[in-house]
C-alpha cells in the first residue's frame, strides 16, 4: 500500500464524509486549547518585541470545519495579546499541510470568507494562508521559516506498512489481523514499533531545521497509556472489530480471507515513553510536557435515555456512529485494499459489532498531547 497515494480522509459533505464524521478530532482540539494557548504567548512574550512576522504550519490539517479551527484560534491568541500590549499586528504565514490526496479544494473555497473575517474583526490585511501538500515525514518548509507547528489527530499514521507486512511480503505474520493484537507474533509487534520509531524520528528531524530557535511545536496524537502495545485502550479493539466485520463478509463468499490477511494499517499508538524517548534521541527539542487524556470513542452522541432497553438501542445506534467516524478516516485505505463494492455492508457490520461492544464495556481513545520547544 502507497500510503502517501492512497490515505486520505472522506471527501466532500455527505453522510459518510470527513466534514460530517469529525466531532471526535473537534473536540480532540478543544481540549489541546490550554496547551496551544500556552505555546502562541511563549512566542510572543519571551520575545523583546512581538516578531514582524510569524510563520505558522498546521501539519495533516484534513479538510471541513476543523481545518481553520485552529488557525482561528491561533489568530484570536495573537490578536488579543497585541491588542494587551499594544503592539502591531503581526504580518501571518499560515501553511495548511496534508497529503496530495487530501481535499484541497475545500479548503481554498472557504478562505476568501475567512480572510475577510479577519480583515473585518481585527483590521488586518497580514494573512496569508497556502496550501502545502505532500508528507510531513521530510522537509516541507524553508530553513528556519516556522515559529508554531501544529498537528493534531494524524501522526499516529505511519509512512508505510512495517516492513515484512506489507501486501507483497512473502510470508503471512498477522494471520486474520489488521493490527496488533493480543495474538499477534513479537515480530509483528517489533515491525510496528521500529517503523514508528523511523517516522517519527524523521517527522522531528524534518522539523528541526525549518524552526525558529525557541520556536514551538504542539503534537496531539492517538496513543496508549501502557508500554504494552496490546493494552486495550491502544485502539486495537476497533481494528479486531474491524477484522471481524470483514470475516463475516468472507463467510458470506463477499471477501476473500487472503486479503484480510495482506492487509495491515499502517497506523501505531505510541505510549508517552515512546515519544520522549524519540524526542531525546533526535536531540533538537525540549520536552516540555506529555499529557493524556481519554476520551470515549462515541464522545461526539448524547443520551438521556432511560431503561436499560432504550440504553442498549441507543448504544447500537451509537456503535453506527462511530463506525461512521472511523470510516470517513479509513475507508480510502479499505477501499482501496478490498473494492469498493463491499463498503456499506462492512461498515454496517461494523457498526453493529461496536455497537455490541458498547453495550458489554466503556471504550476510550487515549490522546497524547506533546508541547515542544526548538532548542537554541
């Protein structure tokens, strides 16, 4: 699988797109706000004077309502804080970054409105936003161009399927799996955990020169809570279920079971060690903090049910949703794997097992939020 080619999330404002199917990532971003606050004032007070101009990337920025969220924000920080100073407004390099497959058009459709808000609200003409595209695991940007980089809900997607599990390899080590699990062979597990450590030593690598010294990054990312890559709360329940929609499917003659077994996410939820780990060893940067936070997979739908029957109905119903949430994500990679034919009944199959699984069990996503500083 080309994952650069291929992965992207869903286009367009239908039922099943990314700009419908998003609330999680939302308010993923809500929560990182005190964070992102923190790091906007670092750059502009521990400076003797509010730098003239600022370059600001938002890396895997996607496209719908989240993607100018926080840039929006970013721009509300700085505003106000000159506004508290009395400094100029500074002129702004927004660079949105995503894959080349990512809905661009989207975006550029929506930024004449929103530079005129600017313009209208705070009276500035010094915005300027581009569209970057291609892959942040390599250099993006010009040396030293960037003060803020933000990234959000995407750098738990690897470069690549780990080496020996890609389509082609020769033999099968995660038979009836599309990620880790609990039975998956140590050597599956050691593919994934060395293919993350690569990307993400290059993803800070890449970074590293394109920064301001004292400039800062803030990474919000899908992780888990324990160094055991198997822990539940490392999102490999949703793959297993997953997994298992598609063997309903292979028992009803509509999937073969060897595409199962050739398919591998490449996807990894790193533990809070990883990453300090990697950053310490790549040497450019300073950990600041490394928080967690949970939050449940069907955070994004309310309730007031009553009975423990309207509970169970509206946990199915529930399940549907998430299984919408995860397909405006992955369906590219799906589809592209097992045909577009199948799409529907396999995500329907899955809603109703995430929905079961509701039922039995609370289930969280763990997000590691990682707030960096360019050493000088």
């Amino acid at each position: 699988m080309e994952v650069m080619q291929v992965l992207h999330m869903n286009y367009g404002e239908g039922e099943t797109s990314y700009a419908k199917n998003s609330n999680i990532q939302r308010k993923i971003i809500s929560t990182t706000n005190s964070r992102l606050k923190e790091a906007i004032l670092n750059i502009m007070c521990n400076n003797k004077k509010v730098p003239e101009s600022i370059g600001i990337a938002d890396l895997g920025c996607s496209s719908g309502p989240n993607t100018l969220m926080v840039v929006t924000e970013i721009i509300n920080i700085i505003y106000a804080t000159c506004r508290k100073t009395g400094s100029s407004f500074p002129e702004l390099r927004i660079s949105l970054n995503d894959l080349p497959g990512n809905d661009f058009n989207y975006i550029f459709r929506s930024l004449p409105k929103f530079i005129q808000k600017i313009k209208e609200e705070k009276g500035s003409e010094n915005c300027y936003v581009v569209g970057v595209p291609g892959s942040f695991y390599g250099r993006r940007f010009p040396n030293k161009s960037l003060h803020f980089v933000h990234s959000s809900s995407i750098l738990h997607w690897l470069s690549q399927v780990p080496f020996g599990l890609a389509t082609n390899a020769r033999t099968t080590l995660n038979k009836g799996k599309l990620y880790i699990s609990q039975t998956s062979p140590s050597d599956v597990i050691k593919a994934y955990v060395s293919q993350f450590q690569n990307d993400f030593s290059l993803f800070l690598r890449s970074r590293s020169p394109e920064m301001v010294p004292g400039g800062r990054m803030l990474l919000s990312l899908m992780g888990r809570s324990s160094i055991d890559p198997t822990i539940e709360d490392g999102c490999y329940y949703q793959w297993e279920l997953l997994a298992h929609a598609l063997s309903i499917l292979v028992s009803k003659g509509l999937v073969e079971e060897e595409k199962i077994d050739s398919f591998n996410a490449p996807y990894y939820a790193p533990c809070p060690e990883e990453l300090k780990i990697a950053v310490e060893n790549e040497g450019s940067f300073i950990v600041n903090c490394i928080e967690a936070f949970e939050i449940e997979w069907d955070a994004s739908v309310s309730s007031n049910s009553s009975t423990q029957c309207e509970d169970k109905k509206i946990l199915l119903s529930r399940g549907q949703q998430v299984a919408k949430t995860i397909r405006a994500v992955v369906e590219s990679m799906v589809e592209n794997h097992f045909g577009n034919e199948i799409m529907d009944d396999l995500f329907s199959i899955y809603g109703d097992l995430v929905g079961d699984f509701l039922y039995k069990k609370k289930a969280v996503y763990v997000n590691l939020v990682v707030s960096l500083t360019r050493k000088n």
